[in-house]
C-alpha cells in the first residue's frame, strides 16, 4: 500500500472499521450506522472519501467494496488482527522470540487476537506445570503436544490421560528423547501400546512448546537471550487459536520420525 492509502485508511478509525465491516457483504448506509454507533454527519463524509478512492461503491442505499477495495480490507483484517495480538500485552511479545515460530505459522500469528496469558505461578510451585494447565488438560479428549523440554512430571501426566482414552499425540526434541528413553523407558512403552496414542522425535531446532486440544492452546515461548519461560503462557480458547495451535503440531509432526515401539 503506498503512504497516501495507508492515510486514508489508518488515521480514521471509522474508515477502517467501514473497510472490514464491508469485507463481510455489501450494507446499508443504516446497517453501517448502527455498527459504527454514529449518526449520518459521522459517516457520510467517511463513505465519500472511500468512494472517491475507489475503495467504495454505492448502489441507491447499499454500500459495498470495490475489487480494490477487497484486496486491501483483506490485507487489512491480517494487520489489524496482528496489532491486536501484539497490542494486548506488548511488554511479553517484546521479550519473547517470536522468531522461533516457523514463518508459515508466524505470518498468522493474528490468529492469536484473542489470546489471554497464564497467572505467574507463586514461588512455592515455580517449577511445576501451571494448574489451570493441568486442570483443562484433564478435561480435554484430543490432546496434541510439542516438547522442547523435559519436565518429570510429564511422562507419567500423559500417560495417565491416554490411559484415560484421550486421543493424544506427543511430540518431542531428539535431546528430550534421549531423557525419556533413558529414565522413562517403561512408561514411555506402556504409552506406546494404546490404540489412541502417538509418539513422534524431531530432529530440527525447536525452542518453544506448546500443547493444543478439544478446549484450549497453551504456547510456550524462550525468552528472546533463548532462556525457557517456565512462569507464562499464552493461552487461546477460540477456533482459530486452536486451528493455528493445531497447524503448528502438524508442521512439526510432518517433519518428524514417528515411533512406534522400543
């Protein structure tokens, strides 16, 4: 977009509001008012502009977008969703390494507008997994998991749920791996034997963890010195957080060794 659009939409918030209001179907000039929750002086010269832009066209009451128009709201609602991502908690965002997410999955980190971030732990349980963490995961009957750490707890935490009959699929760091195998052998075996669980080992660079089920998406990202944040999480409870968490295990899974049996 050149300066001159990037004005004419930006500094207005009435206009960007009418661009993705528009993205969904045409409107009435009343439909908008409501939306907008502004009278006719309010929004008529906003309409105007947008027409004489090419963004907007008018048909006797019904307003709708232009080919321009939709190209651009489209890039729009990406922008808008990733300002509201990193809006939200702006401090977090800064000191964590966003970089560590694959660029496929980063370029739709707007998926995450809706996210909330887990309580701190207090200092008596600093190390263990956060409660609500364990709580929604007991709850939960698709379980999908990505490990870059290792924590005692969580062999037998999963195999307990799987056991349970919840649909889980685990993925771990060839280093984090060599831990279970190493002091976990047999739990690690008797996970493997249910029908409604899965094991995969990656060799590339993952510094991050994250688990996405049936409720809930919990990220767990390094700080940006690389240092693992075991004190908070991002959280999504929304379709599109989960179906981006989801995405997120798949690109992983696809790029892993499953296994099947020690």
């Amino acid at each position: 977009m050149n300066s001159q659009l990037l004005e004419l939409i930006f500094l207005s918030e009435k206009r960007k509001n009418i661009l993705l209001f528009l993205l969904e179907e045409p409107k009435t000039t009343g439909e908008i008012k409501e939306y907008l929750d502004a009278n006719a002086v309010a929004v008529l010269p906003q309409l105007k502009k947008l027409r004489e832009d090419s963004l907007v066209f008018k048909e006797e009451d019904i307003y709708g977008l232009s080919p321009l128009g939709i190209a651009v709201a489209g890039r729009m609602q990406a922008m808008v969703s990733l300002l509201n991502v990193f809006g939200k908690n702006y401090e977090y965002w800064s000191k964590h390494s966003v970089e560590c997410i694959p660029l496929s999955l980063r370029n739709r980190i707007g998926d995450l507008e809706n996210c909330k971030f887990s309580e701190p732990p207090d200092w008596t349980h600093l190390f263990e997994p956060h409660r609500e963490f364990v709580e929604k995961l007991s709850i939960s009957r698709r379980i999908r998991g990505i490990a870059s750490i290792f924590h005692p707890l969580y062999p037998y935490l999963f195999l307990s749920f799987a056991a349970k009959g919840a649909d889980i699929s685990l993925l771990v760091t060839r280093t984090v791996y060599g831990r279970i195998i190493e002091e976990y052998q047999t739990e690690l075996r008797e996970f493997l034997k249910l029908p409604n669980s899965s094991f995969y080992v990656c060799d590339e660079k993952i510094d991050f963890s994250h688990v996405v089920t049936d409720r809930f998406l919990s990220l767990t990202l390094p700080f940006s010195d690389g240092t693992f944040d075991h004190k908070q999480d991002v959280l999504c409870f929304d379709p599109a957080g989960l179906q981006w968490g989801e995405d997120l295990f798949a690109y992983y899974r696809d790029r892993s060794e499953e296994i099947t049996g020690i």
